[in-house]
C-alpha cells in the first residue's frame, strides 16, 4: 500500500498543476525549464511523464476510453487496467533518451512507491473508475512535490494540448501553457526527429493538423490558458512575455529565474529561419503555409502566428 495522503475531490483539486503543450518542438520544454527557476515551481521529473495523456494512460482510464488495438473490441474495465498497468511499467517507467541514456518515470520515483500507487487505483477502480484515476494522478504529484519541496509542479508534455478539454475536467483547476512557434521552424526542427513527418511538404499537414486540434480544444478554457509565442519570449517582446508568464500563475519575478531567462531563453538557441535554407520552393512553401495561418486565425484569432 502506498503511504502517501489522498486527498479528496473539489473544483480546484489541481490548482497547483501547469500543463504546458504545443505541437512539438514549439518550447514546451524551454518554458519548463525556466519556471523550474522560480522558488515555487518543481519539474516533474521526468519532464514528459507522458502516462497522463498518452494512449492507455490515466485519462482514457478516467473516461474509459477504448483505444490502440482495443478499440474495436468490447474491452472489459480489468482489460483496460490491465493495459494501463502494462504501459505504466514498461513504456513509460523507462524509455531510451536522445541523448542515448535512460528516462522515464524511474528518474522522479521508486518502483516500490509507483506499485503502492497503482494497488490503490486497482483496489478502488471498480467502485470508481473517475476518483481512482483522479486520486492515482494526485499522489504521484504530490509525491514529486514532496521530492521538490515546491508548491507548483509543471510537466511539458507537447500533447497536454490536444486533449486540453478533457484534460481539464479530469484534473480541474490545472492551468495550461500553449506554446506557439513559427509552423516553418516546427517543421524544420521535427524533421530531424524519428517520430514526425519526412518532408516539408508531408511538414505542413502534420503542423495544421496538430493546430487546429490544440486550437479546437483550448477554445473553451478561456483564461485557464495562456498562449505564448515563442518568438516573442526568445526575441521581440521578451520582458512582456515573462510579465504575461508572472501574471498567468500569480507569480512574483526571481532574480535566479530571470538570470537563466537572461543568458538560456535566447534567440540564437532556437535556430529561426533554419527552414529558408532547406526548403526547395519557397515562395509555394510560404503561400501554403500562409493559408494554413489563416484557417488557424479562423479558428482563434488570437493566435500569435504573423500572417506574412
């Protein structure tokens, strides 16, 4: 059994959590890293826990969701534990980095502890399902804060976004960061990665999916979610964009964070414009991708993309 506290249901049970999301490789991980800085916000560690959001983890628990090779078929409520349980201790309790070395929920917590969380869900799962997968969500936060010894817990996981609505009913009071970058350099930037689109081409309908999906889904939240461009916060309206980040949480400004704003959130690590020279037809390039801006200010005008 796990010895950590549960604690119980209200309307603002998680307004200690930030959820930060975007497309991918729009600076969800940057803009964790600095608000880790301040005194009153830890890192969930690792810094994309996934389990929450991903297939088969805590939220589909929580709605019970059928998805993956399930999806079709008349899944039992042990069936689906059962592959939450699997994907919990081995897709996400350790996956390889990047950088070649091992990640995963193994970095911020013991496996004894992770099982004592997980007897719980099982044991109050089928009384309720939804108090289970919420009361399994708060532990695990609580035990990373108790690690930290701050008030606030952020997690970057790019997809916290596309299931912003939902996610908010599950976890409420949480607070949402959506960062936006120029389409061009997400693309630019995830078609070095193994997981994304191949082309530039193959680039703009990967990014105008991804958008409006997070744009559809955060259009509700109103003031639960603050949009933040990239650009903004790296270069052209940088004290505006750390002031906006301040008045979002409810937070005052700390010279520890605003030294690593200083010298780590800079334009130069961001490689704009990277795409102007990989990209074989630019002017066609950019006539589509201004249309895809502008189907995305129809959604939520908002939306810091320039239109030129």
């Amino acid at each position: 059994m796990s010895n950590l506290p549960l604690m119980y249901s209200s309307e603002r049970e998680f307004s200690d959590v930030i959820l930060t999301g975007g497309t991918g490789r729009s600076g969800t991980t940057i803009i964790g890293k600095l608000l880790s800085r301040h005194s009153q916000i830890g890192l969930s560690c690792p810094a994309e826990i996934k389990m929450h959001v991903a297939g088969n983890g805590l939220l589909d628990l929580y709605l019970g969701n059928k998805v993956g090779r399930y999806k079709s078929l008349m899944v039992t409520k042990g069936l689906h534990l059962k592959r939450f349980h699997y994907r919990l201790f081995n897709d996400w309790w350790e996956r390889d980095s990047k950088l070649g070395d091992v990640t995963g929920l193994v970095q911020g917590i013991e496996l004894n502890e992770l099982q004592g969380l997980f007897y719980d869900l099982k044991t109050l799962w089928k009384k309720d399902q939804k108090s289970a997968s919420r009361k399994f969500m708060r532990a695990f936060i609580d035990s990373q804060k108790l690690r930290s010894g701050k008030n606030f817990w952020i997690e970057t996981t790019p997809i916290n976004l596309f299931r912003a609505t939902e996610m908010a009913e599950f976890l409420p009071g949480t607070r949402f960061i959506h960062m936006v970058r120029d389409g061009r350099d997400v693309i630019a930037s995830v078609l070095r990665e193994n997981w994304g689109p191949k082309t530039y081409e193959e680039g703009l309908i990967w990014y105008r999916r991804r958008m409006r999906r997070i744009l559809i889904n955060t259009k509700s939240l109103g003031d639960e979610v603050l949009t933040l461009s990239l650009e903004d916060l790296t270069l052209s309206k940088r004290e505006e964009s750390l002031s906006k980040l301040f008045y979002f949480l409810n937070l005052k400004s700390e010279a520890k964070l605003v030294d690593y704003f200083n010298s780590e959130v800079r334009a130069e690590k961001v490689n704009k414009g990277r795409w102007q020279n990989e990209v074989r037809n630019i002017e066609r390039f950019n006539q589509e991708y201004f249309r895809i801006v502008e189907e995305l200010k129809g959604i939520d005008s908002s939306v810091p993309l320039s239109s030129r």
